[in-house]
C-alpha cells in the first residue's frame, strides 16, 4: 500500500512567491537566476511552452523587488549580500493573445498597463500602449529614485496566429514596435530588462531600436535554467522516483529510465545536460501515472499550418544535420517551418560536430514524439490517432515482435484498404513525389504513434532504404514497388546490401519486399528472407 501523497507538485503555479510560501516542490534554480541578472543589462530567452518561462520571470521578480525571505536556504544566498529593492514592472503578454485585429491589440495592451497606473499614474496625453509605458518608467523611476526593472513574459503571444497573414502581421508588428520602443529609449532609466518567449523574431521588426538585446538561448551557462536536469531527478526529486517506482511496481532504476525516455532529451545549447520537460515530469508525480501531458491542449495550429505552408516532410524529422542558422533565426524570416518546430521545442539539438559547425537535430522524446503525431494524424491522413493507436499499428508491430510476417503483413493490407479519402487527402497523395513515398509517408506516421523506432529514406552507401522498422531484437528492412514485384525488391535488398549495415548491431535482421498496388494503394504481394 503506497502512502498517501505529502509532497506538493507546483503544476500549473507560475509564482514563484507562492511556491515558496505554500510548501510546494521547488528545484533551485536560483544560482543560475542571479548569474542571469548579472549577465547583461538587455537579456532575451526563447524556450518551449510549459517550460517554466513564467516561474523564471517570477523568480526574476521577487529578486529584484528584494524578497529576501523567499530566497532562503536557496543557492542565491551564497551570491548576493545588497538585496536592494527596484520597481519592477513585470508584463504577461500572453493575455493578449488571440486578438481580433490591432486596435484590439492596443485596447488589450492598455489594460495590461492600468494596475501600473494605480501606482505610478497616467497623464492625459499617454493614449497608445508605448506613451503610456514610457510615463509609467519615468515615474516609476522619479517616485523611486531606483531605476526600474522590466520583465516581458510571453512577448510574441500575439504574433504567433498571423505569421503568414502579411496585412495582420504588419498591423499587429507596428502596434508592437510603439509598445517596446521605451525599453530602448528608456535605458537611463532601465537596471535591467529580461524578455522571454518561444519563437525569436527580428530586432529590427519587432523591437525595432533596441539593437543591443543579448540573446542567451544558446547560451551554456544558462541551458538548464528552465527544466529539470538528471541530476535533480537523482537529488531533489528522488523521494518521488522513488514513489512512483512503487506504484508502477518498477526498481527506481526502471522508473528513472521509462521517465527519462518519456520526458527527457531537450538540449538548449550543443554539449549541453539534457533537460526533462518540467510540467509534464511534476504532472506525471502528481497523477502517479506517466502520460503524455505536454499535448493536453493539442499540437498548436499555428504550428500545423505553418508545417503545411512550407509542406514540411515529416519523415526528415528524425535526423536533421543544420547549421544554426537554419533553426535559430528570425521566425517571420524563415524559409521552412524547422525554426518554428525547433523554438517550439518539437525538435531539439542531439549533436554538434565542431569541425563542421553542424547541429543535429531531432524529436526530443516519446512524449514529443506521440503528441505530435496524434496532432498531425487527421492532417495528413484523415484518420483518427485512437484507431490507429489501438487499431492497425499495435497489431503490425504486435505481429513484428512475435516474428509473424505473414500476419504483419496481412494487418498491413487491412489497414491501407481502410485508409479514407477525405476531403484534400486525394490532393495529397498527388503531392507525394512517387507511390512508395505514399506508403513510406503514412507508414512514418502510424508506427510513430507506438514510438516505435522507424526510419524511412535510410541513405546508405549503395543508397536509400525505403524504410527500416527497430525491434528489442529485430530490424526490419522494408523495400517498396508500386511497379515490379515483390521478389525483385527483395532483390534490391541483397543486390544493394541494404541489411549489411544492420548486421553489426546485434540484432535480427529481415529483409521485407513489398509490392504495392498503384491503384488500389494496398500492399498486393510480399516476400520476406533474413
């Protein structure tokens, strides 16, 4: 019988002073907070959403306001001796998101401002969002004799929704440019100004003069400021470990690795710690049960079309080997969606090569992995991810681990007669360059539902593999024919020597040729040899 729960999980509180006073779970982060008060006068941050941007800025806040008994007993007390206090003026730009058109933006940023204007007063000329931030610095700072700290939480909420909308957007950036002009134009005024959101727009048109932004994205010293590092699973949060270990019945060695598969691998920087995704690991403590959390809410549809824009090809997903200029660049710039899905934290760094000053690229876990696939199942095939879940992937690769081809195969040929041709789906597979990409395409999506590890397009020195499915103790080498046959894309397999690779890698490895019906779009034939 596991005992009843003591320990109080911070999910869904953002506030910092809150957390403190009320005896939830806080994992220090506070070092890291002062070397980023320290670091530079004008700071920008961009991380995922749920990532703990909002608990940062609140931190943030109770430390330049000088709370000084917030902080006990944390890190930050070996580091700072003053404890002076600032105005500070903390802004959450997300209560502007989702706004009708730009004066309705305007009117929303006004009443953002007006319990700052309870304090430090309005005069009567202050009638846009920037005249009205900039009277309230100057006073903050007369009434004060203190120069004023502001913090910008969430600062492209409003942007995300009309990125390809060029009339919104261009609206919607100008009443944003007239709100930041003051952190700029105020500097005398300003001890330090942090701005945090997900994605990185330009300076010049987003926060047009304010050129001397230090952007610490990349930046190592702060690659686990937000998120929770292995070391804290095994440190901080080893008491729950270890309760979850009990309920789940698992060893605490088990239960450290199935959190780590589900929650950890983003990386913030090359060479960085990996990083579990804060809210979904405390929710999984909370609900003693690991899921998938971080999508509650769905994949956003900004990202969605934004992926269909550009007509992202999901498959490349996997392994991306970029410069960082092709992911960390200005969002309303970008040239495909990998800056967006990058920023949003679909994809995270795994490797960096010094040589050649390339990052690579990747999903970050099976969390991301799942979520993300149920939110681009009905997009790109029409079918539901519940059917497909439970239905013709559990079955295929239920078959795969028993060793059973024939029935796999056999499932396969059920599913792709299922496959419904809904509204835009025939456009679709117009789109795709030839029929086995049709097949490779959907088979990408349906075996990433059960996280199963399968890679399509494999280059290898003799060429590209169609697709290469990974068991515990099995690799499945898959060569697909909408014309020929069957045996003579097995064929290619040995002619190619496909399954060489596999070899050394202490698996099983089978050779599956597979030819499709170009008409029908379903599996008509199929050999198999190991």
């Amino acid at each position: 019988m596991v005992s009843i729960m003591t320990r109080r999980y911070p999910v869904g509180i953002q506030t910092f002073s809150r957390i403190r006073r009320e005896g939830y779970i806080y994992v220090d982060k506070t070092d890291l907070v002062w070397q980023l008060a320290h670091y530079a006068t004008y700071v920008f941050m961009s991380r995922p959403l749920r990532f703990g941007k909002s608990l940062l800025t609140s931190t943030l806040e109770s430390y330049f306001r000088g709370e000084r008994e917030l902080f006990e007993g944390l890190r930050i007390m070996e580091l700072e001796q003053q404890w002076e206090k600032y105005p500070v003026i903390r802004l959450d730009i997300s209560m502007a998101k989702g706004q009708a058109d730009a004066n309705e933006l305007r009117s929303t940023l006004l009443w953002l401002l007006r319990p700052l204007t309870d304090i430090y007063g309005r005069e009567a000329d202050e009638d846009s969002p920037g005249k009205l931030l900039t009277g309230i610095i100057k006073r903050a700072y007369e009434m004060t004799g203190k120069q004023v700290v502001v913090i910008v939480d969430e600062y492209d909420a409003p942007l995300l929704d009309v990125l390809h909308e060029n009339d919104e957007l261009i609206a919607v950036r100008k009443v944003m440019q007239e709100f930041y002009l003051p952190l700029k134009a105020n500097e005398q005024y300003v001890k330090f100004c942090f701005v945090t959101g997900i994605t990185k727009f330009s300076q010049l048109s987003i926060f047009s003069t304010i050129n001397n932004l230090t952007n610490v994205t990349l930046d190592a010293t702060f690659a686990a400021i937000c998120g929770i590092t292995d070391e804290e699973i095994t440190t901080v949060l080893k008491e729950d470990v270890e309760r979850m270990a009990g309920i789940c019945e698992l060893s605490c060695e088990q239960m450290h690795q199935k959190l780590k598969e589900r929650y950890d691998g983003y990386h913030f920087t090359r060479n960085s710690p990996g990083v579990y995704n804060p809210f979904s690991l405390l929710k999984a403590f909370l609900q003693r049960e690991v899921s998938n959390y971080w999508f509650d809410s769905g994949t956003p549809t900004f990202l969605i079309r934004q992926m269909q824009h550009f007509q992202t090809n999901i498959m490349s997903l996997d392994k991306m080997v970029v410069p960082a200029s092709a992911f960390d660049q200005p969002t309303e710039n970008m040239k495909s969606a990998l800056p967006l899905l990058y920023q949003s934290g679909y994809l995270t760094i795994k490797g960096y090569d010094r040589e050649t000053e390339a990052y690579t690229l990747s999903i970050p876990n099976q969390e991301v992995r799942i979520g993300f696939v149920k939110g681009l199942l009905p997009t790109y095939t029409g079918l539901d991810d519940s059917d497909v879940q439970m239905g013709f992937a559990a079955k295929f690769w239920r078959q795969l681990k028993l060793g059973d081809i024939q029935q796999a195969m056999l499932e396969m040929k059920v599913y792709f007669a299922g496959i419904p041709y809904v509204e835009g789906f025939k456009q679709k597979l117009s789109e795709v360059a030839n029929a086995e990409g049709f097949y490779e395409y959907t088979m990408y999506l349906v075996f990433s539902m059960l996280n199963v590890y399968v890679r399509t397009q494999v280059k290898v020195a003799s060429g590209r593999i169609d697709m290469v499915v990974t068991m515990p103790d099995t690799t499945y080498v898959f060569e697909f024919k909408a014309s020929g046959t069957a045996r003579q894309a097995l064929e290619q397999i040995g002619q190619k020597g496909y399954a060489f690779t596999f070899q050394t890698e202490g698996r099983r490895v089978v050779k599956v040729g597979v030819r499709f019906n170009a008409d029908t779009r379903m599996p008509e034939d199929w050999v198999f040899s190991e």
